[in-house]
C-alpha cells in the first residue's frame, strides 16, 4: 500500500495520518516526523517524553497534542492542538471467550447483532484503546467498563461521556479517533515521498 496520509482540512485542525509498512512500531516516528513538520513546520521531530499515565507527548511545545497506534503493517498519527487518543486494530478472530471478558453486557448484545462479529469486536476495542489513549491514563480500569458509542450500520460516529468517537474501516481493519471535538470523517488517503 506504501506510506499514506489522511488528512482532514477544514474547521477542525485535526489531522490523522496512516501509513502502511512491514516496520510499523520503527516507523510510527518517521510518520509522526513528518505529520508535524507538514502540518506545524517543526523542521524535525520534537523530544518526546511520556506522561505519568504513559502518554506521550511534546516537553518543549506541550501546546501540540499527538497520538500514535500501529497493528500489523499499519499505523495512525492524529495530531491535534486538544488530547486526542487514536488506534487502529487489525480484524482478526481472537479467543472465542475474549468479547465476554472485555465488553459490557451491552456491547456483547451489540456483537451478537453484527454481520462479522470479529470485524465488531475490532471496532470496539479501537474505540476502548482510543478512549483510553485520549484521557492518557492507562487501564486503571476494567476494560469492560470503558464506554464504547454502540453505533448501528453504516454509522461512523458517536459520543461516549462528553467525547466524540469516530470509526475508520478499511480491508482488514478498523481504526477509531476520541476527542473534545468532531474527528475528521473522511479519510483522504495521499502517497507521500
């Protein structure tokens, strides 16, 4: 697929950044190198230090929020000037008893009324992992208790306690992006250098 960007223009600043390659956790920084230099004109990547709950973020420009994930070969960068949590999941199917150990009640129901129920169980744990991500705090609780948006088909986008979540699916996977404000809901995929 090579080095992609998705990019989001327009009222938000958000932007979020994928790229597809056989070294995903090495080249997350490449792309987040890159992300901040096209979008903020930092001419090379920030130092990066992590927060008490393992958040990463930026020491000399804390004003700049940024957030990384990568499954498989693939990888998001949403950059944005508010937290932000994103990930992205490859679907594939997992333990038969997973979905009952991670999900509330509410989102088992929701599993069993899907299509694909692996490709549902992508969805919602991109949607736990980028809540998680957003509030920057870890799993300092049951993963089954972070609220997920239940969205019906063909819906991409939802709020969950005061945050907008919005889904990204392609061929084999799902992404999800968490935010103050709405996340870009197009996906505009371009080839970089």
């Amino acid at each position: 697929m090579g080095l992609y960007t998705l990019v989001q223009k327009g009222g938000s600043v958000m932007v979020v950044f994928g790229t597809s390659c056989t070294n995903a956790r090495r080249r997350a920084y490449d792309l987040l190198a890159m992300a901040v230099q096209t979008e903020w004109g930092l001419p090379q990547l920030p130092s990066i230090a992590r927060r008490d709950g393992g958040k990463p973020y930026f020491p000399d420009h804390p004003e700049l929020e940024f957030n990384l994930s990568h499954s498989g070969e693939l990888i998001l960068c949403a950059l944005d000037l508010a937290p932000v949590g994103v990930d992205i999941q490859m679907v594939k199917a997992m333990r038969p008893g997973l979905p009952a150990r991670v999900c509330s009640p509410q989102e088992q129901r929701w599993l069993e009324e899907q299509p694909d129920l692996w490709r549902g169980f992508a969805q919602l744990w991109a949607m736990k992992e980028a809540h998680v991500k957003y509030t920057g705090t870890g799993l300092t609780r049951s993963i089954s208790s972070i609220p997920t948006p239940l969205l019906s088909s063909g819906q991409t986008h939802g709020t969950v306690e005061g945050l907008y979540v919005q889904i990204y699916s392609g061929g084999g996977w799902m992404g999800a992006c968490c935010s103050t404000h709405a996340p870009p809901s197009q996906i505009t995929w371009v080839t970089l250098p």
